[in-house]
C-alpha cells in the first residue's frame, strides 16, 4: 500500500553524494564507495546490501544525473516500509514514495509522513537545499503572518491560488487545549504542505476582509489545496492529533492528482523503480530501456517542435503573400488613377490657347476663397510696379501680367471693410463681430476680457483685441495690424 508519494523541486546544489550521505549509515556509505558511487567516473553503477531488519539498493547514471536509492527496514508495528528516493539532477527534482507492505500483521498500517521521510524534509530545508515554493519557503517551522504581510494574504485569499503546496492556516481561536501545535504541525509536514500561523486576532481579521468569497469558514485549522478555489475548515477534536490525518488527506489529494497528470518523468521513475531487479544483467537491461525511452522521447520533442515550426513558417508566408497582393492591387488602383490625371492634364492643356500659358505653379498653401491666391499676387505685383520707374523692361512685364489676368481688387475691398468697421473701434460689438465673421474671422472671448481674433482657424494669423481699450487709435492699429497679417 503506498502510504506517501510527492515529488518537490530542489536547488542545483543538492547533489547524489549529499543525499547518499544523508539516508545511507557509515557502513553502507563504506560500501557504496567500494562500488564507485563516489568515484570521478561518470558511467552507470549499482549495488544491493541486505541484513536482518534493513535492505538497501542503489542505481546512478552520472550521465543523465539520477540517483535512485531504495530502502526497506521493518517498523516497530510489524509492517515493513520501503522508501523510494530518486534524485533528477538536471531536471531537479527529488521524488520520494514510501509503500507499507503488510505481509500477514494485523495491526493497520500507519498513514502520512513516515518518520525518516520527515527528518529527511525537515533537514533539506533547513540546509537549503528544496526551492521555494512562489517566493514561500518551503521550511520545518509554521510561518508567521503580521498585520503588514498584505501581499500574501492577497496571494493567500485571491481566487488564483500561486502556491504548488497547499497551506494550512492556523487560526488563533479557541482555549489552548483546542489549538493545534503549529511548530510539530510544520515539522512532521514538511515539504507537503505549508503551516502558517497568524501574529494575531487584528492580522486574521484583516485577512478575512481579504477572503473571497466573503463567508469564511469557522475553526482553529483551515486548509486549501491548489486545485481549489477557497479554504475549507478541517475538522479537529480536541483529544486528537491533526499531524497523521492531515498527512493523510494530503497525500490521498496528491495522489488523485497524480493520476490526472501523467508526465515523461513520471515514467523514467517507474522504470528505475523496477527495484525486483536491481542487481547484474536486469539491472542493464533496465538502464539501456530507460536510454531508449529518453531517446524516443527527444526525438518526439524535436519532430512536434519542427512541425510546430513549420506551420508558423508557413503562416508567415501566407500573410506576407496576402500582404504583397494587396500592395500591387493598391499599385495598380494608383496607377490608373495617375493615367487618369495625365490623360485630364492633357485634355485641358489641349483647350488652353497656345498663346496663354501659365507663368506660376501653385505651392502647398490652400485657398481660403476662391481667387484668393491670385488676387494677393497681383495685388503685391500692383504695389512694385507703383514703384517700378515707367519704360524699364520690368515695368513693362507687370503691367502686361496685371492687364492680362481678372484682378478684381478682392483683398483691398476687404482691407477696406476691416479700417471701416474698426474705425471708431471702443470695444466688442455684435455688428463688428458679425462684420468680421463675414470676411472669415472667427472671434473668440480670453479670461483677461481681450479677444483673440483668428483669420479662418488659422493660429499663424492672429489678433489681439482690448475688451476696454484706452486709445482712441487703438481701432485703427488693430486694423492695420489685421490687414497686414491676412491681406
């Protein structure tokens, strides 16, 4: 009957010596040297000693890095237990099972932790050897919890629950005879689950604000799995010892788990636990059946990783196709578009007189009405030739441009319209405002009572206007300041 089954991450200084010398007793050490355990050479050895009350039988494969160690001794009660320790180096993990043979005794088994399995715990943790478990250490003292560890009582009472252990909460209720030994708790479950204990009241109150749902349940025990939303209340009387039955539960939970999820390495250990035959030639067999299954396994890995590859190549291909021909459909919808143009340019071209051609190409800058462009460049070329002398060759060539082109004057009637309606200027009116809005100013109301006066939303061409102004030439500052800037 197995009585205990985990497997837990340890760090990378944990090495097949150190555990050796940890479970193994000086004569059995002296023996396991003898058969090269502790030699430089990296191949596969193995050795089996037995006597009256204690066997032991080793395997180790320097070159996958695994240790593998059983132990068989009888109990005090009549059983016989036997103890599986298999050490994964490069993978880094330690897994340990324990089975109750029971022969003929009729005395039950004992159930939870054995006695050698938690001292065996008890110590990796406290040397440093098990990696921690989300940031919690995995250690053989409860953990105590303050008011101020906020950030783990919202780990703890969230409803995605981080840690790979379950948690025990030891609540502080209840009369002493009632509440459970925290410190032997701890010990005797030692890396298969964590024990936690609350500083007091004011911290447990504060984490079942935190709890979700709200309803919490009662008693001085409380547990959670990981595979659970939520923690739930273990029941615990007071003539009775929690340690053994929640050793128990925990492993009877572990061990529905491990039915669901079987992994690569889980089958590795079932083949180096083929203990009935761990001595000469089987011992071979099963190591060269292990080879062949980590081979088969690699070449599983590196043919899913190839044709995962290739179906993300391919994906890449399609989309970069797909990209490459909606850019030539975008091309070619451009190119008919600019052979439109070209055939439209010519088309007008042909009906222009061959004696009229353009002297000017438009820029960048957008109309603001129709013909203003035209209008400010004949207006600046009006003003150089009032100061061009008469008879030089570029007088003649202005007043030629000026007679031949449509100027109607557009920006000094406008310019006019500004001087007049900001003549007697003395303050904001509706009939100025509207007069301005007519020529495309917009007119807008500052906090400090000025108006900002603003040529078609344009902020390059902007006025300033006093809400009260002072001086009685103010209006007409302001207007030629308007008319420089827009006209």
């Amino acid at each position: 009957m197995v009585t205990y089954m985990n497997e837990l991450p340890v760090s990378s200084q944990l090495t097949g010596n150190i555990l050796l010398k940890m479970l193994l007793n000086k004569k059995e050490l002296r023996q396991a040297e003898s058969h090269g355990f502790f030699s430089e050479d990296h191949g596969f050895v193995s050795f089996s000693s037995s006597d009256e009350d204690r066997a032991v039988a080793l395997a180790r494969n320097e070159n996958q890095g695994l240790t593998a160690l059983q132990i068989r001794k009888r109990e005090k009660c009549g059983h016989r237990l036997c103890c599986d320790y298999i050490l994964n180096e490069k993978a880094r993990l330690l897994n340990i099972r324990t089975v109750m043979e029971t022969f003929a005794c009729k005395k039950p088994a004992p159930a939870g932790n054995p006695d050698a399995v938690s001292m065996l715990l008890c110590r990796l943790a406290k040397e440093g050897y098990l990696e921690t478990d989300a940031g919690l250490k995995v250690s053989p003292a409860p953990l105590i919890i303050t008011e101020s560890d906020t950030d783990l009582m919202k780990r703890l009472a969230g409803p995605f629950f981080p840690f790979r252990l379950p948690v025990i909460l030891v609540v502080p209720a209840g009369l002493p005879p009632l509440r459970p030994d925290a410190g032997s708790l701890a010990e005797v479950l030692c890396g298969a689950a964590h024990v936690l204990v609350f500083e007091n009241r004011k911290a447990f109150r504060r984490f079942r604000k935190l709890q979700v749902p709200v309803s919490f349940p009662a008693g001085p025990l409380l547990i959670r799995y990981p595979s659970e939303k939520a923690f739930k209340r273990f029941p615990l009387p007071a003539w009775h010892n929690p340690a053994p039955t929640l050793s128990n539960d925990l492993f009877r939970h572990r061990a529905e788990a491990s039915r669901l999820e079987e992994n690569t390495f889980g089958r590795i250990c079932e083949e180096i636990l083929s203990w009935e035959a761990l001595s000469g030639e089987e011992v071979r067999k099963a190591h060269a059946r292990l080879l062949s299954t980590l081979d088969q396994e690699k070449k599983r890995m590196i043919s899913e990783a190839s044709d995962h590859a290739l179906e993300e190549a391919q994906k890449i291909v399609e989309d970069y196709e797909s990209d490459i021909k909606k850019l030539k459909d975008e091309l070619y919808e451009k190119s008919l578009l600019a052979a439109g143009l070209e055939v439209e340019n010519e088309r007008l071209r042909s009906r222009m007189p061959r004696d009229r051609i353009p002297v000017l190409y438009l820029g960048k800058e957008k109309e603001f009405y129709q013909g203003e462009i035209q209008d400010l460049l004949l207006s600046s070329l009006e003003k150089v030739l009032k100061n061009t002398p008469r008879g030089c060759r570029r007088w003649d060539v202005i007043k030629d441009i000026l007679a031949s082109n449509d100027y109607r004057h557009i920006s000094k009637d406008r310019s006019d319209e500004v001087h007049r309606l900001l003549r007697s200027y003395n303050g904001m009116t509706q009939k100025i405002q509207r007069g301005l809005s007519d020529l495309g100013f917009s007119v807008e109301k500052a906090q400090d009572e000025h108006y900002k006066v603003l040529y078609h939303g344009d902020g390059r061409y902007m006025t300033v206007l006093a809400g009260s102004p002072s001086d009685v030439r103010s209006g007409q500052n302001n207007a030629s300041l308007i008319i420089r800037l827009a006209f």
